[in-house]
C-alpha cells in the first residue's frame, strides 16, 4: 500500500497513521525523495477498508499495489515519469530518445569525433565507460574518473548529456559532478548497497536487467532506489542469457512492452549488448521501437574494428547516421497509428 | 559439400563421381528432390581442390558449405527460396505473407466466419489445428480428418489456402489432399521419422523452432525434409523457453535476421505463441517485419474467450483487422528503407 | 478424480456412473489398461463429496488428485510400482536396476563382448539403439530391425534384457517380439502419437525428460501412456539444456528426488547423457544413487574412442565394472541409512 | 603465462622480465600475495619457448596456461589449496568440511542454540547472514554489525569459526576481526570491485556461482580475487537459473568435478540454497559428496518455520544430525573406493 503524504506533514501527525498502520498489520517505511515528495510505503497482508487510512489528516493520497514492488508501479502513478536533464533534453513516452557513443570512453580524439557524429545526427545523450566491468582481471579497465572528467569537458561544449556506468557506491560523489544520468550495468542489477547509495542522489538512473534478471526482480531493483528516495528512475533491456549461442545475448523484446505497462519509469532498448553482432543492431533497434521501447541506446566508434572494447556489436559512424534515419521514420509511423 | 547433377545423368556416370569421392574420404549421399533437381551431398573433412569433381561429367555446380546443414544453406543457394501455393498466392521475400486462423478448427460456423474476416482482410492462408498437441492426455485434441474435409471445402469457395500441423507420418496420405502447408510443430522439430515422411511429399512444409531448439538444429531439420526429397521449406520462429515466466515463451527474434542470414528459405513469425498474451501479439508482431519476417502468423477468433484452446493469446476480428493495417505499413516503411 | 471401477463391471452400471459425473459437471475418460484394471478418469473443478460417487455400484476405491496427471500420481496410488521383466529381474523401489551397454547397436562380436561383460557383473538389462535420433540426416542412423533381431537372439543366450528407442508407432510390432523395454527417447518426449500407439502395448515404456521438459510435463506424458492402457511405466532423467556450455547437459539430479515424491513409477538415472563426458560419468551415477534413483543406464563399449556414436561419453569395460562395484556399495549404504 | 618470481627479486631484474616480456607481445601483471608469493601474469598470444623466460634471473618457475584465468587453474598448480582456519581446522581436499548455520544471524539465544547443536555434531565453522541481500528493499536485512559482534564473542567461546557474507568493500575493514572466512552471494559474483578489495585481505574469501554464472567466469571471479593478492579462495556451488520451477534453483552437480579439475581451490556445495525445499537438502548434500565437494555449507534453525528467512529450506536439529552422520560415512565410503 502506497500512502502519499502531505510533504509538510507534522511529525506527531505522521506517528499517527504508522501507529493506526500497525494495529492493522502493517509495517510503515516511510519514504522522503529528493524530488519533494513524501510516502508511507506499508507492507502487510491483512484486508482493510482503505478509507480508514485515506480519510487520516496528512494523507493526500492512498492506493492498494498488489505487486512486491510498490512505488514504480504504474497500478499506482499511471502517468509516465519523465526524466528531465535540463536544456531542453528530456527521456519520456510518446518520444524516442537516442543515446549513443562508445563502450569505452579511450581518449580526447575519439570523444570529440563522437561528439561530432552525435550533433550532426541530433542525439543528445552520449554513452561510453570508464568504469569497465571486465569478465578478466587482466582486461582494460576503463579511464576513470580523469577519463570522465575530460569527457564531461567536451560534451558541455556540444549540449550533449553522458550516460555511464558506476560500479559501486564509493565513486558516485567523484563522478557525480561529471554525470548526467547514471548507469547501474545488468553484472549489478542486484548491487543492494549500490542501489542504496543511488537512491540518495538527485541524478537520473538507469538499471540495466541483469543477465538471469526477471522483470519482478527489476523492477524490484528500481524500488530500491525509489525507496531510498530517488525519483528519477529508467530502466534498459539489454538481453538475457539462454541456451542458445548463435549470438551473444538473448535480446528479450518481449520484456518492452510488459515493463511498459507494470510501470510508469521509461523503458530502454540496448540492442548493442542484445545480440551482440553488428549487422542485427539495425533490425533489433527497429523492432524495439514497434514493441514500444521509450529510447535506444547503442554502441558506435569511428573504427569500431579498432575499439578497446565490444566492438563486434559496435557500429560505424555511417551505419549509425543511417539507424537513427530509419528509427526516426519508424517512431514516427508508430505513433501515428 | 554440394554437387549439383545434371538431372539426366546416366547412373554409371553418377557411380563414377561417387567413386572418386569415396577415395577423397568422403561419403555421398543422393538427393533427387520432387521438384526436380538431382545432387549428392558429400560428407567428409579432408581438404581437395573442387575443382577436380567440378569438373567430372554429369556434374553442373560445386558448392563447398562449412554448416552442418548444407542444402538449406544460403552459401549455397544466395537466391530466396519462393514458396508457391498455387492461384497466385506465394511467399517470398520481399513480400509479407499472412496467415491467421483460430488455434482450433471447431465448427462450419466459426470456419466461415474465420474465411469471411480473412477475405475481408486480404489474408490469402488460414491456420488452425485439426490434430492437437495436448500436454494432457484429458483435453481436446481437435476434430481430426473429417474437420480438415469440411474446413477444406470451405476454404476453396473463398480461395484461400490451408496451412495445419501434422502430428505423425501416419496421417500424411489422408491430410495431403486438404492441405496446402502442412506444419510441423514445436514439440516435433526433431520427430526425424516425420521430417523424413514429409522429405518425400511435394507439399510445402513449415517447421517450426522446438522450445529449446537451436537455430543450428533447426537448421538440421529442415535439412532432413531437403535431404528427402522436398525442397518446399519454410522455417518458423515460435518463442523458447526460458526461466523468464513473466510470459508464456520468450518470443525470440534474434533469431529471424540470424535465420534469414543462413538460410535461403523463407522465415515466419508466430507471434501468439511467442509471448503467448494478446495484449502483446501486436507489438510483436510489428517487430517482427523490422526484424526481416517473411510472414507474420497468427491467431484470431470471433470470440477469443470462447476459443477451444489458446484464447489468452488469440485476437478478436477488430484487433485482427487493426494488426493488419499496421503490419502493411511497417512493412511498406520498411522495405522503403 | 480416479475412480477405480470393478473390472467386471456391467456397462449399464459404468454409465450411471458417467451421467452422475456428468450432472457434477466432470467429464469422463474410461481407461482399461493391458493389466487388467478399469478406472474412470474425471476431469473437471467442481468441488463436491466424493463419497456420493465412492457408494455407487460398480465402484471399488476414489480418489481426488489435484496434479494435472492423475493415474501416475502417488498421492493416488501409494505403493511404488514394479517393473516385471520375467526370468526374476524386476525394477523396483529399494533396488537398484543397473541397464548398461553401447549407444548404437554395431556388430555381432560387438554385442556378444558387451553381454561377456554384463553378464560378469550381474548386470541384466542391455541398452543400445538399432534406431538411433540424429542432428543431421548424413549421420549413421542405426541397424534397424534386422540388427534388434540379431541382438536379441543374443541376449537370449545369456538372460539378459533388452532396452531399445522406438522412434515411430509404425515401428512397434515389428520391433514387439524383440523388445523387454520400449525407450522413448528425449526428442520424443511430446510425440503424444507414439505415446498414445504405446499405451495399447503390454511392454514396459521408459520416457526420458525432454531437453527442456518441465517434470510436470513428464508426468503428463507418462499419463498419456497409462491412460491409453498400458500401466508399465519408467522415468528417466537424462539432462536437460541450459545456458552452461562446460559439459554436454545439465544432468539434473533435482528431478530424482521430487519424481520420486510425485509419481509411483520407479525413476531411472541416464548420467552418460547427463554430463556427457566419461570422466564424470561415474561420480554422476554414484550421486544418483544417493538421491534415490531406482536404475541406473549408462553407455559402455569395449573400445570407446571407436564407437559409431557418443564414444565421448561411453566408459570401457574396466571403467563399467569399477562403476558397478561402487554403485552396489553405494546403494547398500543409502539402504543401510 | 605465470612467471613465478624469487619473493625477494630486485625491482631492476624483475623490470627487465618485463621488458624482455613485452618484445615477445605480452603484458605483464605482477600480482604480490599476502601469503607471500610473487608472480607475473603475462598476456599474449605469441608463441615462443617459454626456457626463453624461464632460465633469466629471478624466475623460480614458468607455466602456459592456455585457460581464461590462469592462477586459480590446476594446470599450473597440481597441489590442491589447503584452507587453514587456526586452531587445527583446515577445509582441504580428501577431508569433507562442513559449515552449517542458520540463513540469518537472529538473536544470542538462537546462535548459543546453533552452536551447542554444531558443538555435539563436530561441525567447526557456523554459518550466518548479518548483511542480507534481498530482492524487496522493505525485507529485512540482518543485524548488521552489533550482531556479527555478538556472534563472534559467542563462537569463541565454542572453538567454532564463522563465514557470513560481505556485500561490499565499505563493509570490510569492520568485519575484518570478525570473520574467519569473507562470502561473496552469489548477486555479487561479479561485483568486480569487492573483489578487487578482497584480494587485500588475508582472509579466506568464498565466492559463489552467480544465478547464471558459467565456471568459467566463476573462475575468472576467483582469478580477481587471487590476482589481487589473496590465495586464500574457495568456490561454491548453490544452484542456478534454469526454465523448471519445481524446486528453487537447479542445483548443478556437474559442476563439481568439473570445478575440481579446472582449479586447485576447494569446492563447496550448498545444497539448501541449490534445490531450496528442505525434504530434499539431504539427498542433494549426500550426492554433493559422491561427486567430491571438499564441503557442505547447509542451513539449521532450532525452529526452521520462525526463522527470518529460508524457512523452507532449512532443517532442523535433529534432521541436521541425521544429515551429518549419513555425510560422514558417504565420505568415508567414496574415500575408501
């Protein structure tokens, strides 16, 4: 049960209704977010006469969520979140948004010719790492945080935002003058402490599904952060692991339009890590269009076949220009259906 | 390896060729298919110049082909194989073929009614089960022969075709007179006694993908019927069972543009049983055309919550007709591209 | 429901009986089986005092089974059942079957050295397939009924038993002189034609889990077997498909222990298929024993590595009689217990 | 490639290894453990004659390691890891460690309980969560601290050693005096950075197979943690992610003795998390021996249905008993063989 407070609530007022919650069976966490709002999230089985609860000074709101997760369902808030990143550039349904770049991030020359190829094509969000997770120890591991710093240099000069990944809680305050939205990779989907720490800053996240992730348990990950106290949530497919092997991963588009209607956060296709090979970025990020997908995010370098990493699935400047057309002419068919 | 032979060869000519391949270290087996065309697919690791068979009498073509499977290989044969079905109707690349129909063929009525939305919609083939692969032995198993007779009858007055499953080599000689494609179904993707019946029939042969088959083994499948003797093969993709439960089948649609890569025969989308709920067949569907389907199928009754079996995943007639218009367009933007 | 019918009982009476289900909104399916029993199988969901159908004439015993298989469920029938080969060799609950032999049935002297071998270890059931399921249509497809033939004639002269695949139901009476126990293999699990063809079969039929068969499925398809008439059951484990690629397959010992709670049919352990390769077949039988199978069957070969087919997973002979001496220890500790 | 250095090799001859290292196309990685060896990891793909390297000065040793990761394999180190835990207790292969415990640290009286019931079995490490990973961020998640406090001055009082689970490197200086051996869950298997900070401990570190961890990447994971600095490492094995659902996880047995041939670190099995219902924790725990896990991590609760967590899968004390008795003479019977 979702219980939306008066955001100036008394404190007296407040110990009321979790006192009131509890003679039901109920156990309140009560949830203050960055964003300005205020929730008693209330955890129990018993049945009652919501009305009991709803009619309590200090309630603005009362709403019964039957799914594990709570505050992401779109049962409760039916209209779509939309992530503001200032200037103009926005992530919401009804819109396609594109973010593209590296999957590492490896010098000045190659931020600044990607910075180059976005602008013509219009993207506005540009990805890459510098914090790498590598399946070995003895792999590249990314740039860091001067990597980043350089990066977020650059971008500024062309209006573009950057997406990147943080590994673990430690480095969000370095990072966090430098990030424009925040990237918790599939490996950390279920990084608890990492999604804690996420769930106290006042930048955008995306989680990505993990590799044997359901989407309960995403979007149980996304509550997390919620919980914690941050609003501003996105989350991104990127493809799940299965029997076959004919490609890297099984990009799982069915999981679009199903996360589409569980929740109100913006949904993200990556077909780059879905299936992993570079002629079928194209068709998958088309199809994740039709299945409804909220943005694109994928991999692209000037010279894929010379990228420090992924880039088998990685595309080339031309190919790129040539996707965003078509994606473009594809959203614009759907939406008009 | 492929030799293509001249179709009239004499026998101590193709004795000859077999000889030298035998003292090569490799096995030949002959291939004569209905539709006219002689080969011997040759079987072995040693490496040779082709060119000393290429140049033998009696042989037309050489192929060497590195897959398993080898004449269903696009290696060899680069153009799209065209499924013709006779009174204009085909499916080819290129074009998006359709069919729809009800999980279950149950009554004149529901026929009619079926033939009447299918015409009024420009579908040229119709689906439906009269032999019912049922998990329990309790549920229905469909109205066998004497349905496909009357559901036959029917079809011809409004000119469209019959695409259905068959279950056992048994029931080939009776169905063939009533069947345009018959389909072999998940569950029997490696029945190889069937592949092997329907390999002798000059009837097209739609196999569809089992739930954990590989894109390589049906690849194999479909290898068996070409090898036997039929070269009128399409190829299915259904959905695969993963531990995502969050829907019935993990529609997998990497597997289209992969297919459509390695082979020159046709590929279809079931989209029903690929997600297996209705609110998400459209979707899927339309990602299905950007993804390089040939054909999209698919189920429809006039009252799905009626349906003998498979109605969460059937459309109603309105949400049939809507699909359609969609699909067209998509495909149209997409073949603009 | 089952409802266990007087084998004599009058059809006047049975139909009472069937119009009375009826009006409780249960359909009935009449199964008679080879062995001699009579039940009516019940299927529908109204809840009702089963006592009022228990007091009628012509019923013996009822029982209500909430699984989706019914007669091959323990909650019905309590007592595990035993396989009677004749001669004295039973599979049964507390012993331990030991089935053993080559994957493809070769040659005289081939099968004539495996029986020396069995028979020196007290092992009374020989495997091997004469009609062998393959990926490809190129590959070695067995000896066919003239090789049953032969080998029979063999196994006569020591005692020993034959396990065989049946592939198709036209291939049963042929193969019915021949055969102590029909295999259904792991393609087939689903092939409900042949499962239905061998429920009219008084022969044991073992069924092996699918790649991707659910153990709900198993015993669904077990249930086609006996309600088609035939009580004469065995399981088997075999592996099933995953995403790990490190062995062959997921030699699933989960499915040992929790058949065992759900089926009265005995449950044969196959680890040669299950992981695959020889090394680890032996430490995979011996854990097999300790979860309770009821038989082990697994590949052996006087010369592995020359094998026609899955040499890479088929012990020697002084690997085999190893492996038996440690499965009669092990078995006597776990019985010990 | 290991190069395994002199320990007290000076800075200018082991620089000039590496020189000589990267003219050959190798990177080198010097990895200084804390149990005080020194070694390079060189990376390459060239080949050369390894005397090349092995006869400069200050090489002790040299091995090519064809594998992924390269410390953790037994291709290089034939000797298996011995664990050592002071006091005379070691984890080691050819004995059969065991840990046992309840899923969550609850209260005094419930570890005093634990440890009299593991006292009077022989069990020498107790097993207990104070930080606990869980899908729904309003679960709870252990006593934190103060309980792994409470627990440590408890169990020294019994001689019995604890492992419980750290979720990320903030937490581990505060544990440190606490914990005799450090787990990482399996969610966290590839949260590179704890194990990065676990490779600057001098403590033994588990590491679990992730929900669809390969071995190989498992091993990788080890290769961190051991390429970090700490050899002190084990493996377990506690179920993975597959399609059926009618236990918890599938419990993956193969991966046992294939973990033991791949790695000189011990294996452990958890049976209670692998197939997760409490009827079948023991003939999975007594099959984990046949296959050769060097130990068994198990779950104990005075009163398994009021524990916080894992009820359903954990035993109670006189079932833990029995368990322990029927896992020492499985192993003395499989060491005797």
């Amino acid at each position: 049960m979702i219980i939306q407070l008066d955001p100036n609530i008394a404190s007296s007022i407040k110990h009321k209704i979790e006192m009131k919650l509890r003679t039901l069976g109920y156990e309140a966490n009560e949830v203050k977010t960055l964003q300005g709002s205020s929730y008693l999230v209330a955890i129990g089985k018993n049945e009652f006469d919501i009305r009991d609860i709803g009619k309590m000074d200090g309630v603005m709101d009362i709403h019964r969520v039957s799914d594990a997760y709570k505050l992401v369902s779109r049962k409760w808030r039916v209209n779509p979140t939309i992530i503001d990143l200032g200037d103009g550039i926005k992530i919401e349904e009804g819109k396609l948004a594109l973010m593209a770049g590296p999957c590492s991030i490896e010098s000045e020359e190659q931020i600044r010719k990607t910075l180059e190829h976005l602008k013509a094509n219009g993207v506005q969000i540009m990805r890459g790492g510098v914090y790498k997770p590598r399946s070995s120890p003895y792999a590249f591991r990314g740039l860091g945080i001067d990597g980043l710093k350089m990066w977020y240099e650059l971008t500024r000069e062309y209006g573009i935002k950057i997406i990147t990944e943080v590994m673990q809680s430690s480095q969000i305050d370095d990072m966090m003058p430098y990030v424009d939205i925040f990237q918790v990779g599939a490996r950390n989907m279920q990084n608890f402490n990492l999604l804690d720490a996420l769930g106290q800053v006042d930048k955008p996240v995306m989680i990505k599904r993990g590799m044997s992730g359901t989407l309960d348990e995403l979007l149980q990950c996304s509550e997390y952060v919620f919980s914690g106290g941050n609003e501003k949530l996105l989350l991104c497919e990127r493809g799940i692991r299965t029997y076959e092997k004919a490609y890297r991963n099984t990009f799982d588009l069915n999981a679009i339009p199903i996360l589409k209607e569980k929740t109100h956060l913006p949904v993200i296709a990556d077909p780059s890590h879905g299936i992993g090979l570079r002629a079928y970025v194209e068709p998958m990020a088309l199809a994740s269009v039709m299945v409804g997908a909220d943005g694109i995010i994928f991999e692209v370098h000037e010279t894929p076949e010379k990228a420090f990493s992924d880039g088998q699935q990685t595309l080339s400047f031309p190919e790129s220009s040539d996707l965003i057309r078509k994606l473009k002419a594809s959203h614009a068919l759907k939406e008009g259906f």
